[in-house]
C-alpha cells in the first residue's frame, strides 16, 4: 500500500476525532477548522482533500469553514502561519508534520488540536505517553496490514505497552472501505484509540 492511500485511509480516524469536537461545540454556528501544514505534498495533500471530502460526505461541508494554510516547507514561516489560524478563532486545529504539530501545541493551549503525519509522537514531545491523549491534543494509529513499517510500528507499540502494563489492540486496514468496519473493532474493547502516524 503506497503513504499516499495511507493517509488516506488515516483521513477517516481523523473524523472520528474532529466530529466529537464538532458535537460538542454544537452546530447552531459555523465551525472554524484551521489547517496548518508543513507543505504541498501529495501524501500531506491526500490527509487535507480525504477529510474535506470525508467531512462533506457526512454532512458537515456547509457548516464547517476551513483555513487551510501552508509554509512551503519552510520552518520558518511556521509561526506566521499559526498567527493566522488563530487570529481566526479556530474550534478545531489540524496540525500536519512534526515541526507544525510542536508548534500549534505551544501556540494552542485550550483549542483542540489533532496531529497528522507524525511517526512518534512523544519522541516528538507532543504527548507524555501513549497511555492518554494531552490535554488539547491527540491523533490516531491506523496501519496497512501490507506495509513493513507500519507492521513495525504497530510492534513498537505493542512493546512499548507491556512495559507500561498496557495492551495493544491493532487492527489492520487493506483497504480503505474497511475503515468504517474494522473501527468498530475498538468499540467497547479499550480507553482510547492508540495515538498518530
């Protein structure tokens, strides 16, 4: 499976998460999601138009203004670019890269944020451990049952777990009309969803 299908595929755990956001800060007004993204590339740009799409597919694309912003990966435009998204009052944040997601987590401290692209998460500091999500921030692990690395690290996790007394449930994905089937794989069999890619 290319990283282009899947951050495709990744694009329906991300809505999971941003329709719990959207619940609840209700639907009587428009809701603010700001994009900040490191770059135009295509597996970056497959995250952004999947929710999009995914996001009008449920309902919510007259309801929902996007500001969908990117600093051609440019690090140091990275400040600017979060200015922007939250000079625009944003209900939800969705941080893609490494380098956005610690910045959006310094600038954003009561406004939600959900990470994407991102391997470690807390090697990358965004949260302290994969047992809980942080305050304000949180993102998911979904893996291509034929991908090496993502085989890998879903026994990263797995180890990483038992250390801590926690086990893994992992469901691999083959495609992406498994997603909304195999997600409901985790109903009522954990605390939470494990953490980003």
């Amino acid at each position: 499976m290319s990283i282009l299908k899947f951050h495709k595929i990744f694009i329906h755990t991300l809505i999971v998460s941003c329709l719990s956001v959207i619940l609840n800060c209700g639907i009587a007004k428009n809701i603010v999601i700001g994009i900040a993204n490191y770059g135009p590339h295509a597996s970056l740009e497959a995250t952004i138009s999947g929710f999009k799409k995914e996001m009008s597919a449920l309902g919510y694309d007259k309801q929902i203004e996007y500001l969908d912003l990117n600093v051609n990966f440019d690090q140091m435009q990275i400040p600017n670019m979060l200015s922007r998204i939250k000079a625009s009052k944003p209900d939800l944040v969705i941080a893609i890269s490494t380098p956005v997601a610690q910045a959006a987590k310094r600038v954003f401290k009561e406004n939600p944020i959900i990470f994407a692209a991102i391997i470690d998460p807390v090697e990358a500091k965004l949260l302290e451990n994969y047992n809980n999500a942080g305050k304000n921030i949180t993102g998911s692990i979904l893996f291509s049952t034929s991908e090496a690395n993502d085989k890998a690290l879903i026994e990263m996790f797995k180890e990483a777990g038992e250390k801590e007394g926690i086990s893994t449930l992992a469901v691999g994905i083959d495609s992406s009309r498994e997603i909304s089937i195999k997600i409901k794989a985790f109903k009522n069999k954990g605390e939470s969803l494990p953490k980003d890619r």
